[in-house]
C-alpha cells in the first residue's frame, strides 16, 4: 500500500481526499494546512497530494524533491513561474500537474481536443464554467485546461488568443479566438461546457461535477498511477492512457 500524504488537508478537497485513499485501501500518511512543515509530511510518505495554494508550492515541491518522492499537483491558479519550477522539480521526481483530477474532465479535453483539430476557425470556441460563491480564481484552472486542449489542437497560444470579461462596446468576436465566461453562486461543484458554434450549427460538449469525491477519487487515482513512474511530467490523460 502507498503511503499519501495531503498537502491542504483541512481543506473541503483534502477531507474528500482523505476519505478517498481509505476507499482505495491505501494508506493515509497525514496532512498538513497552511503554516504545516510539507519536509516533515513528505519523509512519512510515499507520494503527496497537493490542493494547497499556488504560494505554497516551491515549499511543498522543494520537500518532495527532499525525500526523493512523487507530488501530484491539483493546486489551481498557478502562474508561469510556476510551471517553471514544477518543470525543474520533474528533472529530480516525478510530478503529475493538472488543473483538473476528474477522470470525465480528462476525457472531456481529449474530446476537445479532437473536436478543436477537426472543426477550423469557422467554428468559434466559448467555454463556460459555473462554480459555487466561494471560489476565488477565474475563469477555473479546468476551464482553463480545456482552453489549452483547443488551442493546442489548433496552433495558438491561449495566453495570446483568448477572450475573457466582455463588457461594454467589444467590437465583433475576434476570429479564431477562444472565449472564456464563469458564472458563480450557491454550492456548484463544477459545471463545464465547451461550445463549438459555426453559421447554423453548433456542438456542445460538457461535465458535470455533482460532488467533490470524484475530484479525490481521481487524485488518489493520479497519486497511485505516479508511485510507478520515474522522474519527470506527466499529465491524467496519461492516466487514463490516452
């Protein structure tokens, strides 16, 4: 059994997480919250699971690198920077960065994918995300990931061809680029929509995320896949073998 230890785990995401290695019959190695020591955590594990915060991070991947061990990343709102550190720690461990741990969301984007390589620029793309009232970034890491699962099929850079906030006199749609809109209330786990809209037609794929346990139930899934593997990056799709 992997011992797992959960970096944000007082946290809604670290209980479920918790609940989901037992459900998965290994073993729960403890957990940390903000002002925890991650090198302490990481010398009683096997493998971490980090749903901390993106401030956090150069700690808990430096602990990781520490005591020689894999860290699988579902922190969101993460910024450049970050992902340059993420790829200096997967030269010494092996480390599974996603915005999103469900497996339906990592087949969602390989749909997207698929759909964005085979439908050219008469197809617009707007992807719509609605989360509960507490969340703080926007538009959501997922969101996010399936933007970069279009723009990846097509060629563009998203950081470049994206469009997000319309408000006021816009101008017509930018051809070719990628629209993001996110919708906040109540207790919405994570809905999701991918619009693929062209003249007189549209396409639509999406998720649903009806509780948080299927999030931990995917980390724990990443978390298990990653005590396999050596040193470098790896993605869920990879995962699920796609």
């Amino acid at each position: 059994m992997a011992r797992i230890g959960i970096i944000g785990s007082e946290g809604r995401m670290g209980q479920a997480i918790a609940q989901a290695i037992a459900d998965a019959g290994e073993t729960h190695a403890g957990g940390i919250d903000v002002g925890g020591d991650p090198a302490g955590l990481a010398k009683a594990s096997d493998m971490l699971v980090d749903f901390s915060s993106p401030g956090a991070l150069e700690a808990n991947l430096d602990a990781a690198m520490a005591a020689g061990i894999g860290i699988v990343i579902g922190t969101t709102g993460l910024e450049e920077r970050h992902h340059w550190l993420i790829d200096a720690a997967a030269d010494t461990i092996p480390v599974l960065q996603t915005g999103n741990t469900s497996l339906g969301v990592t087949l969602l984007a390989h749909l997207v994918r698929e759909a964005a390589s085979r439908l050219d620029e008469d197809w617009d793309v707007e992807i719509v995300e609605t989360h509960h009232r507490m969340k703080v970034d926007a538009p959501s890491g997922t969101a996010l990931l399936l933007g970069e699962a279009a723009a990846e099929a097509r060629g563009i850079a998203l950081s470049e061809d994206s469009e997000r906030g319309r408000d006021g006199i816009t101008g017509a749609r930018q051809r070719g680029a990628i629209g993001f809109a996110s919708l906040r209330g109540g207790t919405v786990a994570g809905d999701h929509a991918v619009h693929f809209l062209a003249d007189n037609e549209r396409l639509s794929l999406s998720h649903v995320a009806e509780n948080r346990a299927i999030f931990a139930r995917g980390a724990v899934r990443a978390a298990q896949w990653l005590t396999q593997k050596p040193k470098g990056r790896y993605t869920m799709p990879e995962v699920l073998g796609l």
